[in-house]
C-alpha cells in the first residue's frame, strides 16, 4: 500500500523545473538551522530528481531517529517570510498589520507579534482590530493563503492596496486561475477543502466571483453530493447539506451538471484524486458518456496542489514503509498540511502532533495536539522499554527548520547513552559525500 502511494506520482516535474528559476529567499536566523541545512543538502545531491523518499536515518545508539526526506519551508512560505521581515525593516515607522498568521506557525507569527507586527482577523476569521482604526498610511500584509475579493474591496475604500504588499502563494494564485478559467467555460467549480481555512475562503471568493461554487470538505460528502447530481435527493435538501458552503444562487439542479474540482493546496493528493475519481464516474455513468464525451460534463483540472505539499505527502509514505516504535510530527496545530501529515502517519502508529520541543516534557511524559478532539494531551510512558526505540520524525511545509533541530535533540537527550547529535550529524554527512 505504503509503495502505491508512492507510486501515484506526486511529482510536478514543469512546477519544479520553473521553481529551480525562482529566487532563493533571505529568511531571519531564528528561523535556521545550520545542522538540519546539512541533512537537507546532503539529501540534495544525492538525489537532484527528488525520486528518492527513503528518510535519513541517524543511529544514536539507544535511539535511532529517521527523518523524512522532505519536510520544512516551502517556496511559499519562504516567500512570504522573507516579504514580512524585509517590510518591517523598511518601514520602522509606519503601521504595519497582517490580514491574519502569515503562516501557520505560532514561532513565526508570535516573532512578528514581538516586532510590533498586529494581526487584524485571528485564523477563523474572528476581527481583532476594526477595519475603521486603518488608514491609507498603514501597510497591510496579505498572508500567504491569500485573500478574499471582499476584504480586497474593504482595503481599496479605505485606500489601502491589497496588492502592494501581497505575499500569496503562487500554487494559491495557480488554483484560483484554474477555478477561473474552469467558470469561463461554463463549469460550476467544487473546491475540495477545509470550509474554515484561510486559503479555501479565499479560493471561494475568487471562484464565485466568475462562477457557482460549492465547497465541499470529505469524501463523505462527495458521496452527498453524487446524490444531487443524479436526482437520488430532492434539490431542497441541498442547502441544508451544504449550508455555508455554496455560492449565492447556487442552484444543484443545474449548476452540477457541468463541474470541475480544485482544492485547497494543502490536502491530502490521494483524498482530492478519490474525489476526482468518483465525481467523474458518478457524471459518466448518470448521463452514460463514452470518454470523448467526458469533458462535455466533467472539466479536466488536473492537480492543483502544490509542489511542497506532493513532496511532503510522498516522503511520509516513504517514511511510514520503515518500522518505528512512534512518530513525532512539528508543526502549527492549526496547520493543514501537517494535520494531514499526522494522520497519515497515525493510521500505521503511536503520532504525537508537537509545536516544539517544549512539549517533550521528559522522557515519562509528552504532551501533544489530539487531531480528533482538537487539544493538547498529556501520555505518559510513550517511551517503550526496550533496547533499541526507533523514531519516524517529520514536519509541514510552515515549519522552521529551528524547531526540528530542538525537537531532534530533546528526543535524543532523553536517553541518557545516547552519541551526542553533532557527532553523529557529522559522521552521516561525510558519509554521504564519499
């Protein structure tokens, strides 16, 4: 199973040709890692096609820890990093706000707060500071999940260029092309994605604008939807299903007969294709289509999530082909490609979700962020007593390579024999250049 899902691909040979163009980005020192730079570019020129998922694996001797191939900043993210700190370099006497977290890292966002930086929604959209108390001489960073065109409108008449200092994500940008060229077409866009998140509102936003649009979040609702799409359900049952998540006027009983599917960036690449799949086969077979007549009903998307995102999701399912006693997975807890990436990796084993070291309480104790009950627990003895522990570590694409070098050495300090982690680093390394 682990090596199918390899196999699927989850590659983007053009993105990455054209990525190998883009500039390299200036992210503050914080934020590095001389250690974890070393794995990363080591892991770098042995395998140039990124075709290798294996993790690297560090032998510390009552420890053994593997990281995952890939994992950390994205072009993205370090995009809008950089764009955040040079901005505040360059203006140190102005106002400077962010629509909500740049990214969804409480070590990114809480040094931005520290620097005078003031969010004006929090993540779910709540306001925090009054649109009335900005004026035209305030910067306002867009974040890099984007925006909505209704905040962009708010912006423009208080005299604020939403465009002045918009840090959205290109693979963002790419996905609302899509859905916009997709609604020229005549085509009804569905965005697969997380209703709440940031990028999925402002996808929303954009689709709707040009043509209906419903959001929807699972499978299991993909499978409603087959339902409206084949009349099996009264069109009125509709808006109570999918209450919140459809466009003004959407009407199921003719806005999905024709349809293409995006999603939010950060989703499961195996969840979106299933989707995709099924989708096409319900249309298909309801108007009995041969393949030619396909693109008559069912538009031809292709894959809108981003590099990072495929590269990650691969290199767990690398990860998760070795054996290991558990897994740690850093990141924000509000982090939708690193939620993604814990439940991946706790469908095969013991995962604890962690935004830092800090959560490595001792070697008795871990407190880490429960993906189902959305809080922070407490398990004790999650250290097996045994001779050799082996550990599967990893983390999303918004998380600094700082925080994975404090959670490498907090999990190796926590056995008292273990190699020190500069020593064994260093032998890796040199190994890995003869």
């Amino acid at each position: 199973m682990v090596e199918d899902k390899i196999s699927l691909g989850l590659i983007i040979p053009i993105e990455r040709r054209k990525l190998r163009k883009m500039k390299s980005f200036s992210i503050p020192t914080l934020f590095k890692s001389n250690l974890i730079s070393q794995i990363k570019e080591a892991r770098r020129l042995q395998d140039k096609m990124k075709k290798d998922f294996k993790p690297a694996s560090f032998d510390f001797g009552p420890v053994e820890i593997l990281i995952s191939r890939h994992f950390g900043f994205c072009y993205g993210v370090e995009n809008a990093v950089e764009t955040a700190y040079r901005i505040i370099d360059e203006n140190p006497d102005k106002r400077i706000f962010l629509l909500s977290e740049m990214i969804h890292n409480p070590a990114v966002n809480a040094d931005l707060l520290d620097r005078g930086v003031k969010f004006i929604q929090d993540t779910a959209g709540n306001q925090l500071i009054s649109w009335s108390d900005l004026s035209q001489k305030d910067i306002v960073i867009v974040p890099a999940f984007g925006t909505t065109l209704e905040i962009q409108q708010i912006l423009q008449e208080i005299g604020i260029d939403s465009y002045a200092y918009d840090t959205t994500c290109p693979f963002v940008e790419k996905v609302w092309n899509r859905a916009n060229s997709i609604g020229q077409k005549d085509y009804s866009v569905i965005v697969h994605g997380k209703p709440s998140h940031e990028e999925t509102k402002a996808t929303f936003s954009h689709s709707r604008a040009v043509t209906p649009t419903l959001i929807i979040k699972d499978f299991s609702q993909a499978m409603i939807l087959a339902d409206f799409i084949s009349f099996k359900r009264p069109a009125a049952e509709f808006y109570q299903v999918f209450e919140g998540q459809f466009s003004e006027g959407f009407d199921p009983s003719t806005d999905l007969k024709r349809i293409g599917v995006v999603n939010q960036t950060t989703m499961l690449a195996t969840d979106t294709q299933e989707i995709v799949d099924f989708l096409r086969e319900v249309i298909t077979e309801y108007y009995h289509l041969s393949p030619d007549q396909i693109k008559d009903h069912f538009a031809d998307t292709r894959d809108t999530l981003c590099y990072a995102t495929h590269d990650n999701q691969s290199a767990t399912y690398g990860l998760l082909a070795e054996e290991a006693d558990f897994a740690i997975v850093a990141g924000g807890y509000n982090s939708s490609n690193t939620a993604h990436l814990v439940d991946l990796c706790a469908e095969k084993l013991p995962t604890y979700f962690i935004k830092s070291a800090e959560k490595l309480i001792s070697e008795d104790c871990i407190l880490h962020f429960d993906n189902v009950t959305k809080e922070e627990i407490f398990t004790h003895q999650f250290l097996p007593k045994k001779e050799k522990t082996r550990v599967l570590l990893t983390c999303g694409a918004s998380c600094p390579d700082a925080v994975v070098e404090e959670i490498l050495r907090k999990t190796v300090s926590l056995f008292p024999q273990a190699k020190e982690v500069d020593e064994v680093i260093e032998e890796w390394v040199e190994n890995q250049a003869l």
